[in-house]
C-alpha cells in the first residue's frame, strides 16, 4: 500500500459507462473550503487502468503520481467525505485509473482545496444562473446543496446541456430541488434526444439566445440584476461567454469583481 495514499473510495455509482459519481473518505478532514471549489485526486502510473480504456496518448510512468483536479459536489460543510461527479477520458492517464478503483481501494487526495468558482462571491439578492455541459455540472451541486436555503430572495437556474437523457447527471437531485424551492428553476436540454423527450432540444447557445431566460422566468441577461456561471467544454464556455460580454459581462476575478465565472473542462 502505497504511503502518499490517504483516503479511501466509499461509493462509485456508475451512471453511463465512462461517468460516474465518485465518493471518498480522507483520513483526515480537510480545512473548511467554499462551494465550487476543486480538489487535486491522484494515482500511481503503476495502477491497473480501466477495462474499457484505450491506449495512452501520453504513457505514465509507474512510479509517478498522476494528480489532476476535480470540483467537489458535496456540500462544503463535508470537509472528509466528498463526491465527485468524473468522466472517463478513455485515453487518459488518470480517469481511467480512476474508473478501476472499487469501494474499499486507496488514492491520493490533495490537502488544499483552491478555485475561484464560487457562489459566496455574488452579491446577496443577485439571480443566479448556472449553465453546464457534461461533468460542469459538479460545482453546481455543491452550490446548491450549501447555499439554496440561504438564498430565497435569489432566482437561481440551471440550464443543463447535453446530448441525451442518460448524460443528465443529477437530474433527479435538480428536478426534486425545482420541486421543493419557489425560487430555483431546472432547464435541462438535449441535442440528441429520443422522441419521448418533451423538453428543450436547443444547444445552450441557441437556448439563450432565445430569450428563454427572459420569457419562462423573467430573468435578463443584465450584470446588475444576474450573475452567470458557465462551466463545461470548452467551446461552450467561448460561445456563452461572448454572448454576456455583449451585454456588457465582466469576468470575475477577486481582485476585479465581475458578473462572469468561467470554469472549462
Ligand atoms: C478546475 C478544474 C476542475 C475539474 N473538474 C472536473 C470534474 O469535476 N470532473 C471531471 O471529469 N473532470 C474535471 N476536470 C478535468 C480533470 O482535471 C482532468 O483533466 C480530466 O479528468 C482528464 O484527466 P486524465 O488524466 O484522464 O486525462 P489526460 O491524461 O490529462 O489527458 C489525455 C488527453 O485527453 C485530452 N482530454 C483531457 N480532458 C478531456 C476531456 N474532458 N474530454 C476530452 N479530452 C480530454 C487531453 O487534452 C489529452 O490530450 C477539471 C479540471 C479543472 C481544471
């Protein structure tokens, strides 16, 4: 067993073959840290890779930490146990590694927990939009799991994108959230759905050019009234970002308040 190993794998749900929502428990608790955060996770080159993994684009070396980082979808009151919400790159180092490990096995866990992705930074009262593609839907869950009750007097959404039904992760989470709070409001879209779909088919982009935000929930894309996330692939990220800019967004940054947090994987 390896010594720089320090927490434990305590739930893996698979919820497609290459996504999963990944559970850990560190063997000490770690500093208190904001929703939205990231975490580095790690494994030695020398473990086994996942069965439906392909060949390495850049080989690991044995004896070598793979460490990458992951934004934690637990509540930030859990400062030991923490979820994670983890898509296989199949050609990656650590991903699929990470997909081999069963409940009870070993990894590193980092011991600072960093990010500027963070709900706390918003001005109280401001509405709130979320948008993400794929596992960009992590930090969300934390926000919404620390922060939703603390927050009535904020409008917040979720608009969710992805390709079909099954790659809606949390979507029971968010649709229970939509029916319990008055003020939080579940969009999820798909470009790739089957015909018993009833929901939205539009990309994201297309989604909010639409005016969607304005005329289901009378929310404006206006940097005093709302503050937006955008937390995905990369392309998605670009595009929705250059939409805001147009309406006059600023990117975040602690030093220089803006209404604009990016967060691309
Ligand atoms: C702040 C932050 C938070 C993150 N949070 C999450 C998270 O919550 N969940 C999550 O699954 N990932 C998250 N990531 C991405 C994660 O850190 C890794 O980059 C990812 O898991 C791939 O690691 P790997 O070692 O398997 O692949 P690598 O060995 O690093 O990559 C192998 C090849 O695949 C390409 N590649 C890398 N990522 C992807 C991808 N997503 N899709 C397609 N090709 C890719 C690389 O460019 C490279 O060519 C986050 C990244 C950052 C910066």
């Amino acid at each position: 067993m390896d010594t720089q190993y320090n927490a434990t794998v305590i739930d893996k749900i698979m919820v497609t073959p290459d996504i999963m929502i990944f559970k850990i428990n560190t063997d000490e608790a770690r500093a208190e840290f904001e929703a939205g955060q990231n975490i580095l996770l790690g494994l030695f080159g020398y473990e086994t890779r996942s069965s439906n993994s392909e060949p390495e684009l850049v080989p690991a070396e044995a004896n070598k930490l793979i460490q990458r980082p992951y934004s934690i979808a637990s509540a930030k009151s859990e400062t030991r146990q923490m979820e994670f919400y983890i898509s296989q790159v199949k050609s990656g180092q650590l991903t699929s590694r990470l997909f081999n490990l069963d409940t009870g096995d070993r990894l590193y866990v980092g011991t600072r927990i960093s990010g500027l992705f963070r709900l706390d930074e918003t001005p109280d009262g401001t509405d709130i939009v979320m948008v993400a593609t794929g596992t960009g839907i992590a930090p969300y869950i934390s926000f919404l799991r620390s922060h939703i009750v603390e927050r009535p007097e904020s409008k917040m959404v979720v608009i969710q994108g992805a390709a079909h039904r099954w790659d809606l992760g949390y979507s029971s989470e968010l649709t229970f959230l939509e029916k319990t709070y008055a003020n939080f409001f579940y969009v999820p879209t798909l470009t790739d759905a089957d015909e018993r779909w009833d929901g939205y088919r539009l990309c994201i982009e297309d989604l909010l050019r639409n005016d969607t935000l304005q005329n289901e929930f009378n929310i404006s894309p206006d940097p005093e009234r709302t503050h937006f996330f955008v937390s995905g692939k990369p392309e998605m990220v670009s595009h929705v970002s250059e939409w805001l800019l147009g309406f006059g967004y600023t990117r975040h940054h602690p030093d220089e308040p803006g209404e604009l947090y990016v967060e691309e994987f």
